[in-house]
C-alpha cells in the first residue's frame, strides 16, 4: 500500500477513491438533514438509528473520520507535490490561460472546508459524544422527546453560524464543481463521456450545497 501511495498515479486513485466515498457520504447526509424541514419526527428517528447502531458507530464512523483526514491530506500532498513539478515562475505565467481559478485554489477553498469541518465537530459531534459516552446518556431523549431535532434549530438560532455554513457550502460546491470529473478522471473513466460527467458534476456541486444551505437558512427564519 505504501508503494502504490508513493507513485504519482497511486496517490491519484487513492485521492479520486476518497472523494467517491466523500460525495457518496455527502448525499446520505443531506438526505437525513433534509428530512428536519420536512418531517421533524422522522429526522429525529433517522437519527437517534445513526446515533445508536453499532455499526454505523464503530465501523463506519471510524472510516468515514479517516476518509475526511485522507482526503485533505492527500490533496495537500499532491498540491505541494504539483507546485513543486510545475514550478512557480510557470504557475504564475501560464495558470490562468491552461485551468480555471477553482482548479487552481482547490487547496485554498480545502482549507476553508476543513476549518469549517473542525467547527461542524465542534457544534455536534463532540456534544454527541460527550452526551453519549461521557454522561452516558445513551436515550436521544430531551424533555420526554427525541433532542436531535431540537439541537439542530438550536444550533442555526445564531446568524454567525449560518453566515458560516452558507460560506463554507458555497466553497464547497465551487470545490466540488471541479473535483468531481476530475476524480472520474484520475480513475481513467471520462473517455466518450467527459461532457456528461461535467454536466451530472455541475449539478451535483449545486444540489448537494443548496440542500444544506436551505436546511441552515430554514432553521433560522422558522424557529
């Protein structure tokens, strides 16, 4: 594994894998989050099943936490890797006319997304954590009811954070707009269809942040 990592090909699959698990990730998230405008009762059931199963706990929130990392340091690897390839003098002369800005401040707007990250622990992760294993409060219950639903409106009762959220979900969707195809292109899989690829891309950089956008936005004016 170390070798295929050290190879410039390698680190390319690798990054491209962990974007597919991130995107694939990114719409089941939305899809639970979603539901909190819609049907209150069925978000908090969705949740308190996420929150609680074995599985999800300690199989696949361990994978996603270490795809999360992965992803971003890699990114940063290959940029410094490419910067260094490229050559400042060329970057500076010729980036512009050869890629778009996006292409050329992905590690800017992946910082941006990380901070951002660090701030979504901050706000639910770790309270979940810290209710669950450290109270030891295993019930998802607040005042005889489930609490996710209303830590959620709770948490987007405060215009900054929005402001935030909307940010970092716009930066997203600008990330994802170029790194969708490019991640089926470093998997060697746009021949015949790269213009499809960046249309569905486009699309999907579009859905998935207005989703969570309008879920913060909601929050905020109906509560």
């Amino acid at each position: 594994m170390s070798g295929f990592l050290k190879s410039s090909i390698g680190r390319k699959i690798a990054m491209a894998l962990s974007a597919f698990f991130l995107m694939f990730f990114l719409i089941m998230h939305l899809a639970v989050n979603i539901m909190s405008i819609f049907s209150p009762d069925l978000f908090n059931e969705m949740s308190h099943f996420m929150g609680t199963n074995p599985l999800v706990q300690f199989a696949l929130q361990p994978v996603l936490i270490f795809g999360v990392v992965f992803h971003f340091v890699m990114g940063f690897v290959l940029e410094i890797r490419n910067r260094k390839a490229i050559g400042v003098k060329y970057v500076q002369n010729n980036g512009a006319a050869n890629s778009t800005w996006m292409s050329r401040n992905m590690i800017l707007s992946g910082i941006v997304i990380l901070a951002f990250l660090v701030l979504h622990f901050i706000d639910f992760w770790f309270p979940e954590i810290n209710t669950k294993y450290i109270l030891g409060d295993m019930s998802g219950l607040h005042d005889g009811e489930y609490r996710y639903y209303h830590e959620l409106v709770q948490k987007f009762q405060n215009p900054l954070r929005v402001v935030a959220y909307v940010v970092a979900f716009i930066l997203l969707g600008l990330h994802l707009a170029h790194g969708f195809t490019s991640a089926f292109q470093s998997m060697g899989s746009t021949a015949g269809r790269k213009a499809s690829l960046e249309k569905f891309g486009k699309a999907y950089s579009v859905i998935i942040p207005l989703g969570f956008i309008t879920v913060a936005v909601f929050h905020y004016f109906n509560h």
